[in-house]
C-alpha cells in the first residue's frame, strides 16, 4: 500500500501520460500515473482533479476511472476549448500537472443496501462511471443497478464496450438511446427521461445519480419525482467555471454553495429552488 | 369590438361544441395582454390556464446554463398555448415569452379541470381537442428532429 | 440605536488601561513600531485621495484633511484643526497588502518529459503594521480571516501577510454620508482585533490620543512611549466623540431577514432597475473590504519551457467570471449585479456565519454612477416597482 503523502492543494503533481485512448470523435480517455510513487491517487467517485496542461491552462476534470485502483488516474476529456484541446493531444509519456482530488463526491456509501440508479447524458457519464465500477465490485452491498444513458447518435457514445459488457452483470440492467439514430442503430431512439419508465423502479428502495446537460438533469428530475422518488434520494452533479477548486476565487459559486467544497454532487433537496433560477 | 363570446365560438378549435360547454368556455375565460419580452408563464411555474393567442407571437423556450435562451417552438396567431394544466403535476416544462406585443385569451385550466372531473362529455370534448393539437406539435417535432437540413453521409 | 450607544459608552476598556498620549508624541509611536521592525503603512494623500502607502513619519499623515463622501462622488478638504484621523475611508482597504492584488504562486520549468515547481519556499517578509485601521477595516479583515484561513483549506498568502501584522486602530470621531457600520453592527467604536487602539482628542484640553492596549505586544509599545493614565473624564471625551460619529450616520441597512428578502426576490423589477444603471465596472468589488475573488493566469515565455501561474484580482462584474464552456451564465448586467449583492448580503451568511458587509460605504463613494446598496435594499423592501433612483 503507497504512503500518500500530504498534498499541497495549490501545487500540481507531474503525473505521466500513460495511454491516450479515443471515444468519441472529440472525447480521450487520459491514464494518468504518479511520477512520484509515493504521491496518492485515491479518490472518491465523482470527485475531480485540476488537470494542468504546462504553460497552457488548468481545468477540472472528473475523474472518471476505478476507485479501487491507487496507482492511476483515468480522466474523459471532451476537447471544446484551448485547455482541453491540449490535454487530449498529450503525447504517451509527457507530463501532466494534477491537483486534487476535490470535491464531495457520489453517496456511494449511504446507497449500499439500495438500488442504484445512473442516469447521464453524454459526457456525463463520466463522473459516474466510478459509481458503476464501485457497485460492480461490491455487487453484494448493493441492490439493482441500473444505468440509463444517452448521447446525441450512436457514435457520440462513451464506453460502448463496457456499457455492453454491465448489460451482462447481475441484476443490472442498461438502457441507452440517442438523439439521432443513423442508419444502423438498432437501440432506443429518443430522450433519456423516456427511458426511465423502463427500468422498472422501485421508487422506496432507489437512489439516482444524475449527471449530464442541465435541461436534460431537470427533465430527469421531474420524471423521477413522478415516479415517486424523494429529493433526498435523488443526486446531481453540477459544473461551474473554476479557477482554484479550495473555496478562495469565488469563481463556481451556485446560489450559497461553493460546487468546488460543496460539490460538485449535490442532494436535489439542496439545489431544486436553484435550478429553475436562471443566470444565477 | 368582439366579445369574447364571439372569438370563442368563430374559433376552430371550439368549433363543434355544444352550446353549454361553450357558454362554460366562456364563463372560464378573461381577455389578457403580454408585453414583448415579458414572460407568460416560466418552466417550475404552477400551470393552471391555456391561451389562444389572438396577436402575436410566443416563443417557447428552455434555458440552459449558459447563454441565452434556446427558443423550441414558436406558437402564432389563432394557436393555443400550454397543455401542461391538463396533465399531473401540472407545471409548466418550458418558459413561454411573449416575443411580440401578445393579445390572448386565457382559460382558466383549474376550473377547468374539475369541471371536466364532473362530467366526463366535457372532458372528453376537451382531451379530444388538446390530443389534436399535441399530436400535430409531436409530427412538427419529430420533422424538427430529423434535421432535413443536414449532409447525410 | 440607544443600545448601539449603550454600547459605545462600554466600547474600549476600562479606564485603568487607557492612557492620554500627546499628539506630539505620534511621531514616537510611529518610531517605536518601526524599530521593532514593522514597516508601517498608512493613510498618506497622493492623487487627491487618502490612501493607504508607506509611513515613515508623522509628516506622512493627511493632518489637517478631511473627506466628503457622497454616491459616486470624494472630495478632500482642509479641515480648521490639525487633527491627523479627521476623515473616514478611502477607496483601499487592507486588503492591499493582506489579499495583494497580484501575486506570482509559483514558477515552473520544464525539464525532459516532465516539469518541477520552482520557487515555491516562502519568502520572509517585513512584516506591516497597519496604522489607522477603523472598526469597519477589523471586521472586514476578520470577514476575511473566517474565509481565506478558517474554512476547509487555508490561503498560505493571506496567512503569511496577515499573521504578524501590527494593527493600530483608531476610532472613528466622525462619519462620512456614504458610511452605514451602525447598523451593520461594526463600528465606530473598536471592540477587538487591534494591538493598540488610539481615539483622537482635539479641543480645549489639547491634542491628544487615548491609548489603550490590546495586546502584550501593543502594551510593549506602550511602555517605550510618554503616556500618562486617563481620567474618567478622557474616557468620557472620547467615548462621546465615538457616539457622536455614530449619530452622523444617516445611512442604514435594515438586515432583519435580509436572506429572504434577497432569495425570495431574485426576479424583482428592482434588479432590472439598478441594471439599467450599473456599468458593470467593477470599482465596487475591487473597493470592497470583503471582496475576495481572485482569478489565475498561466504565463509562458517564448522556448515554452518556464512557465508562471500567477493570482490577480477578478470580479464577478466582468463577462467572463462564470464562463463554462459555449458561455457566460450570467450574461447580463442584472444578472451580475443581483449576484454581487446577494452574495454580499445574504449567501455570505449561509456561507461563512457573517454578512460580507461591514457598512463602510465605500461601494456606495467609489460607484461610478453612484449606486447605494442600502437604497436597493430599501427599494426592494418596499416592493417598489420599476420606481426612480
């Protein structure tokens, strides 16, 4: 078991780039490994690191990856700007600036003994594909787990393979559609809170983590409260901009809540008069 | 000028109504004015009317987090606005903003409602006439969607 | 606003601590901090203005000045006495030096494949001493001690030029138009947080300063200066003066349920009001006490192999403080004003146990178009619809 070192949350660690693998025209997935083994990478799921690209930019970024691994850190970058453009075009062996983990993250804890319900839309299902791992591997503490997804076509989906291969565990089920179908799909065509009256829920036993656009998460929500789940059994993750991730550049305040320190997960019951607030 | 009576009856979506229930359309509804730019009703908002709009026209719209506002749909002249009063738990889902000076008449959803709890001919009137209109939206959205615009590859 | 008095008749401490200081004597107070090493800072006049820069002695202070304070508007004057404090805030807070507007966080170079930190070891610095602080200045500076040292992680540059720093407070003898910490709860009178406390006396009897101590440090100073114990009637004096600054206020903030009002009207026609107004300058926030908001910008040179992260001051007036990608979420000129003032007033509560503002108007003097944040919440209290300014 590495010692984890106490970690300065101001200073990034070099961490190398160990594989740089492609899942969507304009989403990588980045491995990242400690240069200094001695540096820590655990993390709780939906927690992010500050990703620094050397004299580029520095970002948040969930950390998409096993929570069960210590020696890596794996991140889903979608490349929409400067900073992330270069992340994704990091070459195998360079050098990546990290900071963190921050963040409250997912109540993977509190859900054991639960349903666990995953609802994402596109790069959303990043933050939440550590949640699945965590239930997979503890697939006894858990109830159902059901993992509802969708993107904009078929290629604009993340993690096709794994998402095939969950469809096979136990008591699991995976539900997937898309905005356009194209010519070979042969799933669901259509909004991810229509697929929600598929998964069968048990609305006492459930809890939900949703994660993707703000006006899909809405959309969610209202659906899952008309299917009888309370706001305290019902989990958000929100983006705002970031500059320093500790509490002290003001940047991601959201009504009263700093999303760096008090997200990004957030209780519905905390966020739902905020959410309708508009430019807040 | 033409009373409300008279705009109820001449329209196309009241058309074939039996005289009582016109008479209750009528006692449910009011004349109501939006100016350009102000909001008629705003998504989470309780929903307890619809409109037919007599002038002007309303954006629909949903906000995400950044930007303006995406505009979904517009509803003009002669249309009606907002079935989210029929259905639990009767709020509205989308922001509609008056993107002219909007003239309409309002019906009262709520009273509505339970008349139409009461007796089942007038609900039935009714969930005919909104089913036409959310079915021809559906068509509209779905043709919306396709994006017959694009280069298909 | 009787108990408010009350207490200014209790403020500063017993008489048998305090001490009367001739005003000939400030020079030497000035002198024996500086020898125990501090740099003192203070008010000097430069460009029209009273602003805070390096004191080296009495000669620096605006004695004889005096300041008129209005929305939007600050203009120095001769005062007809020579009394060195005779004037309220200016448009810097110690946030100058505690929160420095710019500062390099570290330094990289890039080396191989990789990179390392450089320069990261804390540098010793001369540590200040803040002459002049008014009660307004040590409840902001303690508004952000709670958020910069005290909440989950700790600003090591706020720490570092905060910590140490010799604080001379001086109570307020008079009040500017634009000034409102009565009703705040902040001032005039000084309660804590100093290492000596100075009340100005100017009359009859003489040119003279109150002293007290506040720390074994300030008692230290105490001992190397001519002072002599304060009669029952200095007390009284220089309570009555405080008492007085207070009266003069005329401005005030209402904050019974101040989270509700503000939470509960995020879409009242008031914001639409002051938006029409605000030019989203941002000479509010950067004037502000409390202020915080800090931005980072990367700096590379030329080879792309050194690189800097560097900390300046940001405002969430300006376009781009709530960018995410595709865009801003507070577009508009409401949207960012409503922010400001609902962060300031309310969810800083719900944030850090304190409002963010401790009353010393200074938003109110240095806005361009001399907007008054107690006349908004006034305006909004009293449900005005789209009324004038």
């Amino acid at each position: 078991m590495p010692v984890i070192t106490e970690f300065d949350p101001m200073l990034p660690q070099p961490f190398l780039v160990r594989e740089v693998s492609k899942e969507t025209p304009d989403t990588f997935t980045l491995r990242l490994d400690p240069e200094d083994m001695t540096t820590g990478s655990a993390f709780q799921p939906g927690q992010f690191s500050m990703l620094w690209s050397f004299g580029v930019g520095e970002l948040p970024i969930s950390i998409s990856g096993d929570p069960a691994l210590h020696d890596c850190l794996v991140y889903t970058v979608r490349s929409v700007g400067q900073a992330t453009h270069s992340l994704v075009n990091q070459k195998v062996g360079s050098s990546v600036g990290v900071r963190g983990p921050f963040g409250v993250g997912w109540p993977v804890e509190t859900a054991r003994g639960r349903d666990v319900i995953v609802i994402a839309g596109g790069i959303g299902l990043a933050p939440l594909r550590p949640v699945i791992y965590k239930v997979l591997q503890n697939r006894k503490d858990y109830g159902r787990l059901v993992i509802i997804y969708g993107g904009r076509s078929p290629r604009d989906l993340l993690y096709r393979k794994e998402l095939a291969k969950w469809a096979h565990s136990p008591e699991t089920q995976v539900l997937v559609t898309v905005d356009y179908g194209g010519l070979s799909w042969r799933g669901h065509v259509g909004v991810v809170p229509s697929l929600l009256k598929y998964s069968r829920l048990d609305s006492a036993r459930s809890v939900a983590m949703v994660c993707g656009p703000e006006i899909m998460m809405r959309f969610v929500i209202r659906e899952l409260e008309g299917q009888g789940l309370s706001r305290d059994d019902i989990y958000l993750s929100m983006e705002r901009n970031m500059k320093c991730a500790v509490g002290f550049c003001g940047h991601c305040q959201y009504g009263p809540h700093f999303i760096c320190k008090d997200g990004p997960v957030f209780r519905c019951e905390q966020v739902r008069p905020l959410l309708e607030k508009y430019e807040l | 000028m033409e009373t409300l009576e008279r705009i109820i009856a001449d329209h196309p979506f009241f058309a074939g109504l039996d005289g009582g229930f016109t008479n209750l359309m009528v006692s449910c509804a009011s004349n109501v004015q939006f100016k350009a730019g102000t909001y008629i009703f705003k998504e989470g908002d309780a929903a307890n009317s619809f409109f037919l709009i007599r002038e002007g026209k309303v954006a629909l719209e949903l906000f995400p987090s950044q930007h303006k506002p995406i505009i979904v749909s517009t509803i003009g002249i002669g249309e009606i606005l907002g079935w989210s009063w029929l259905f639990e738990p009767f709020q509205w889902k989308f922001n509609a903003r008056a993107a002219d000076n909007v003239r309409a008449i309002a019906l009262d959803g709520k009273c509505l409602r339970t008349k139409c709890e009461e007796n089942h001919d007038l609900g039935y009137e009714v969930l005919k006439r909104f089913a036409r209109i959310i079915e021809q939206r559906l068509d509209a959205t779905r043709l919306q969607l396709v994006d017959v615009y694009a280069v298909r590859r | 606003m009787s108990a408010v008095l009350t207490a200014a008749r209790r403020g500063v401490h017993q008489v048998a601590e305090q001490h009367i200081l001739g005003a000939d004597q400030l020079g030497n107070l000035i002198e024996a901090i500086a020898r125990k090493g501090y740099q003192v800072v203070g008010p000097t006049l430069r460009d029209g203005a009273i602003v805070y820069y390096e004191i080296q002695s009495v000669k620096d202070l605006p004695q004889g000045w005096t300041d008129e304070q209005r929305p939007g508007n600050y203009r120095l004057k001769g005062r007809d006495d020579e009394a060195f404090f005779g004037y309220a805030v200016g448009p810097q807070s110690w946030k100058k030096y505690t929160h420095p507007a710019q500062v390099r966080l570290w330094s990289a170079e890039r080396k191989d494949s990789t990179f390392r930190i450089l320069n990261n070891e804390e540098k010793p610095e001369t540590p200040r001493a803040f002459l002049g602080a008014r009660a307004c200045e040590l409840a902001a500076i303690a508004v952000q001690d709670r958020v910069l040292l005290e909440d989950r992680y700790r600003d090591p540059i706020y720490d570092r030029h905060r910590r140490g720093a010799f604080i001379v407070a001086v109570q307020c003898t008079q009040a500017a138009a634009t000034c409102f910490c009565v009703s705040m709860g902040t001032g005039p009178q000084v309660s804590g947080g100093f290492d000596l406390v100075l009340t100005e006396l100017l009359d009859s009897k003489g040119h003279r300063f109150l002293v007290a101590a506040g720390t074994a440090r300030g008692a230290e100073i105490l001992c190397e200066l001519k002072v002599i114990p304060a009669t029952e009637e200095d007390h009284r004096d220089a309570a009555a003066r405080v008492e007085a600054a207070a009266r003069q206020q005329v401005r005030s903030i209402d904050t019974t349920g101040i989270q509700e009002l503000l939470y509960e009207n995020f879409e009242h026609p008031r914001w639409d009001n002051v938006a029409a107004r605000c030019l989203t300058c941002a000479n509010c926030t950067m004037v502000c006490p409390t202020c915080f908001c800090t931005s980072i910008e990367e700096v590379s040179d030329i080879s792309g192999n050194h690189a800097e992260r560097w900390r300046h001051w940001d405002s969430c007036f300006t376009q781009s403080f709530s960018y995410i990608h595709g865009g801003s979420v507070r577009t508009s000129a409401k949207a960012r004003y409503r922010q400001w003032m609902t962060h300031k007033l309310a969810s800083w509560i719900d944030q850090f146990g304190t409002s963010g503002c401790v009353g010393c108007g200074r938003c109110i003097t240095w806005c361009p178009v001399g907007i008054d944040i107690t006349e908004e919440v006034r305006a909004m209290r009293e449900g005005e619809k789209c009324g004038n300014p």
